[in-house]
C-alpha cells in the first residue's frame, strides 16, 4: 500500500512538474519584446490596402518583388521565413502599448504601426512616450485604442508576403517589417 501510494504521488508530482514546464514558457513569438496579447490575435494576411498619404519609397534597399529572408519574429513562423516584398514605402514606425477596445490584457511594445495609421496622422513624428489613437487593425481591439509610444523610426517599411516556417498557411500582405527585419 505504501509503496502504491508513493508510485501514485511520484506520477502525480511529475505530471503537475511537465505541465507547468509547458505552460510556463509564454512563448508568443515576440522575439524578446513583452506581450501581454498574443500575437496569435495578430491579422496574419491582408487586403493590401494602404492607409491615405503612404509614400512609395523612391530608392529602397528591398523594391517591390524582392526576395529576401525575415529576421524579425512578430508572429510565430516569421523568423527565418522566405519572404516577397510586396511593398516598400518611406514613412515613420512606432512600437506602441495600448489597450485593446475589446478588453483584454494590456499590448506592450507591439511592432510596427506606421504614422499613417493614426489618428490624427501626426505633421511631424511622435516622441517616445506621446499618446496618440491608432486607426489600425493588425490585432483585434487595436483600431481605436489609445497608445503610448514605446519607440520610434524613420525609415524604409515593407509589406511583405510570407510562407511560415511553422507550416502555417502563406501570409499575404504582412504590414509591417522595417529594413533591419529583413536580409537577402
């Protein structure tokens, strides 16, 4: 009986010990940043179209077509995913903090938003720290949401087309990755 009762207790202790390793990682594909939301909520394709006043880029390093490798993981599968440029275009990316309009947990540092996608579309850039409302719908409960900006870039941004190294399903229209995501 004893012995019974410490094999049951053994099996038992193991169990719980493999279930919280599982479930501690936290695993949300963010490469280091700190997500509250899983990027899994993130709109993996999109229509393509583009927010008013976005700027094609007149010499990027990545034109349109371009093949190339992502360096970056926004979403699980992105890092080290063949890619396609489908757009590049000059313009300025923040990482914002927000709280989505559909409740939730609170969206820490989430890349990229661009500054054509919010509300009203700033005449010169933001400043880390700046509050602003985003008119973007990468997540569910982003359009609307307050931010706060965590950071911010003026640079080359692309929109690319992806095939997912997990084996998820191509990703059409991926908004956005900047020029340091990328590499031939």
């Amino acid at each position: 009986m004893k012995k019974s009762l410490t094999l049951t207790a053994l099996a038992l202790s193991s169990t719980l010990w493999l279930g919280a390793c599982g479930s501690d990682s936290n695993n949300d594909g963010s490469n280091g940043d700190s997500h509250d939301m899983s990027h899994g909520d993130m709109m993996h394709s999109s229509d393509g179209k583009l927010p008013s006043g976005l700027k094609e880029a007149s010499n990027p390093t990545y034109p349109k077509g371009s093949n190339v490798t992502l360096t970056t993981n926004h979403m699980d599968g992105m890092n080290g995913a063949n890619a396609t440029i489908a757009g590049a275009y000059d313009t300025v990316v923040y990482a914002i903090s927000y709280k989505p309009t559909t409740g939730g947990k609170m969206v820490k540092d989430h890349k990229w938003v661009i500054q054509e996608e919010l509300d009203p579309v700033p005449t010169k850039p933001l400043q880390v720290g700046d509050e602003t409302t985003v008119k973007a719908d990468h997540m569910k409960g982003m359009d609307g949401a307050k931010a706060t900006i965590d950071e911010v870039k003026e640079t080359t941004v692309y929109m690319v087309n992806y095939k997912p190294t997990d084996g998820g399903e191509m990703v059409k229209n991926h908004k956005w990755v900047t020029e340091d995501e990328i590499k031939k």
